[in-house]
C-alpha cells in the first residue's frame, strides 16, 4: 500500500503496471530455436509486432514530432499509429515511407469523420479506425476535445463509417466482452485494447480481461494492446495471452524528445531484442508459437 498521502489507490496506469509485473515467465529449452519476430498485418510484413501508440500533437517533444516519431518506425520497420492531427499532418507521417493507422476521433460532426476517413484512405493510409474511448468526459457529459464536440457512437452509425471506407476498420477502446462481441457482428478488422492510459480510474487492467476477448474473437481479427508497454517483456505478455501485437507510447516520447527518429529507431528495436530474448527463451520460435501457458500468475 502506498504511504503517499495524495495517491490514488484508483490510478488505471499503477493498477495496469502492477499487474503487468505480477505476471511470470516460465522458461522451456529444449528443442529451442533462434527465433523470429517478424509480423505480418493486412497482407504487410513488419519486423516486429511492436508498434507505436496512435499518438499525437508531440511538439513538445520534438519540433516535427508526429513524422520524427514516424521516420523511427519507418526505420524499424514497424507500423506506425497517428492519432488527433490535421490533414497536412498525417500526409507528413505517410510521407516518410511509415505504413500508418489513423485513428480518428468521435467527433460529433459525422462530416469530418467521413472527411477524415476519405483523406487517410488518399494518403493511402495502412487502415483506419476510431477511439471511442474518448466519448465522454469524467462528469457524464460528451467530451470536448480541443475544441472538438464528441458524440458516443451506436451500431448504425459505426457502420456507416466502415462502408465508407476500403480500408480495415478498427476500434479502439474495447476493454469488454459485450464489446468484443459487437465488434465482431459490425465486420471491424480489428480492435485496440485500452483504457486510454487511464481515462477512468479503476479501469481492468488490459491484460487482465485480454484472454477473455481474445475467446471471444477467436483469431478472426487482429488484436492490439496499448496502455503501458514500456519493454519487450510487456509486449511477449501481451502477445502470449492474446494480442497479435502492441503498442507503445510514453516510452516512445521520452526517447523521442531526447534523440529524435534515431532514438525511437533504437528503442523499437531494443524491445524488439528483449522480445526475441524471451521467445528463445521459451520454445517459441514465431510469434504463433508463444504459448499463453507459460504466463504464471504471482
């Protein structure tokens, strides 16, 4: 229990790390191999399953950020995620070669969603998708978000934005089964498992309700993890109890603001190392071959 006078016993992000390190790796050699990390993604091939998180206006950390953060993803060949940024911003990201997921808010105004989608099919953007996580505010209310109204969104309305689209459709901010289960009956090609870096306190840990989502989707569609990735450990957990890959964020903007795209290079690539240290150390000798039974919990 912590001893600080002004903790918050209900903090998402200290309850999602705890959890992450309460979890255990058992260790299998024999018949081990050097083993691969390369993932494929809507008929793409990557050299690792992390990725970055769908993050956005990172000025602060770097005078370009957005396609800093994109040319150290290009350059370790890993999918690349934006998120809340204008048009001329995005054509940026893509232009630096990175294979890029935009994610498009739940603006109240349909017309720019429907914008928005368009322009990031033109830029020819990896997929799309949305984070409905960011509906509501703490109070009950719709959010505002820089000035943006959001709506929350029904059924009818998310499939008017995945016909309007070639491009794989995907939901962010599945954190339950009922959700798991509409995200399959409305054809999305994937989800993002989240809590938005705690948008709301108590939130389940990831980890803890992905293999109940992961039954529930049942290898039909991609599943990605977000909230807390900080190393390759975290991300063989992830990857061993259900996600086909995950991504990262703060870890990401710490390096960036210190080195810019080389230093976001090295450390996708460092966890990527972590990660393949782990699969050899666990007879796992592709990403399909990690076996959630070597997850023991403290």
């Amino acid at each position: 229990m912590s001893t600080q006078p002004n903790a918050n016993p209900g903090d998402s992000n200290k309850i999602t790390r705890d959890y992450f390190d309460s979890l255990l790796i058992e260790m299998r050699h024999i018949d081990a191999v050097l083993p691969s990390t390369t993932f494929e993604l809507y008929g793409e091939t990557f050299s690792t399953p992390i990725m970055t998180a769908a993050l956005s206006h990172l000025g602060n950390c770097h005078p370009n950020g957005m396609a800093e953060l994109a040319k150290g993803a290009y350059a370790a060949r890993a999918v690349m995620w934006a998120g809340m940024g204008d048009e001329e911003e995005l054509e940026a990201i893509v232009g630096t070669g990175a294979r890029t997921i935009k994610i498009i808010k739940p603006y109240a105004d349909h017309d720019l969603i429907f914008k928005k989608i368009e322009h990031a099919e033109k830029c020819g953007a990896l997929a799309v998708g949305m984070d409905l996580d960011h509906s509501f505010n703490g109070k009950g209310q719709y959010d505002t978000v820089l000035g943006y109204q959001m709506t929350s969104k029904s059924m009818e309305d998310l499939k008017s934005f995945i016909q309007a689209t070639k491009l794989p459709f995907i939901i962010k901010g599945v954190l339950s089964e009922q959700d798991a289960y509409r995200c399959i009956e409305l054809g999305v090609k994937g989800i993002v498992v989240s809590h938005h870096h705690g948008i709301q306190n108590y939130a389940v840990p990831p980890l803890m309700i992905l293999p109940k989502i992961a039954k529930v989707i049942d290898n039909q569609i991609p599943i990605f993890v977000d909230c807390g990735i900080s190393n390759g450990m975290d991300a063989f957990k992830a990857i061993a109890l259900g996600a086909s890959a995950v991504s990262v964020g703060r870890t990401l903007m710490e390096v960036l603001s210190q080195g810019g795209a080389v230093a976001v290079q090295r450390k996708l690539e460092e966890m990527t190392a972590e990660l393949a240290g782990v699969m050899a150390r666990t007879c796992s000798a592709e990403l399909k071959d990690i076996d959630p039974r070597v997850i023991w919990h403290r």
